[in-house]
C-alpha cells in the first residue's frame, strides 16, 4: 500500500517541473491541490506521523517558501517586460 504522503510527494515533483517552465497557471492549480492534500492529511487514516512523513511535510514547507520567493522574482521580470513592452508601443503610436 503507498503511504499518505506519497501523492504529496508526486505534486511536489509536478509544481517542481511546472515551475522551471515558468507555468504559473499549473503552479496555482497544482499548489491548490497540495493545500487540500494537505488539510485531509492529518485525517488520513493511512498517515503516520513518523521521521519519514514529518521530514517529508518540512521538506514541503521549505520547497513551498523558495518556490514563492522564485515565483516573486519571476513575475516582478515579467511585470517590468510587459511595462517595457507597453512604454514602447505607446512611444510608437505618438511617433505616427
């Protein structure tokens, strides 16, 4: 039978992945699902609160807290380019 947090630990591999494509729409739904996952845990029945499991969790909440802090620098990246982007169309429109 597979543990509890082995599903926890296949959305941790999949947000991983989506985020090094810099799918943010897969992120959100993915981490969506992480949060769930992670409220019915503590009911699971299947769920032991050893070494392993708990190592698991704190790896989680750590992935979870540099993923943000990437996912930050990535959209403040975007945000400027799009800004940029806009600055030159409207400086292209007065031009004409």
């Amino acid at each position: 039978m597979a543990s509890a947090v082995d599903q926890l630990i296949n959305i941790n591999i999949k947000i991983s992945e989506a985020s090094l494509e810099n799918n943010f729409s897969r992120i959100l739904f993915l981490d969506t699902k992480r949060r769930t996952l992670l409220k019915t845990l503590a009911t699971n029945p299947d769920f032991r609160s050893d070494e392993s499991s708990l190592t698991i969790l704190s790896d989680t909440a750590q992935q979870n807290q540099e993923l943000m802090t990437l996912i930050t620098a990535k959209m403040t990246a975007l945000t400027q380019v799009t800004g940029n982007k806009i600055k030159m169309l409207r400086s292209y429109r007065m031009t004409k």
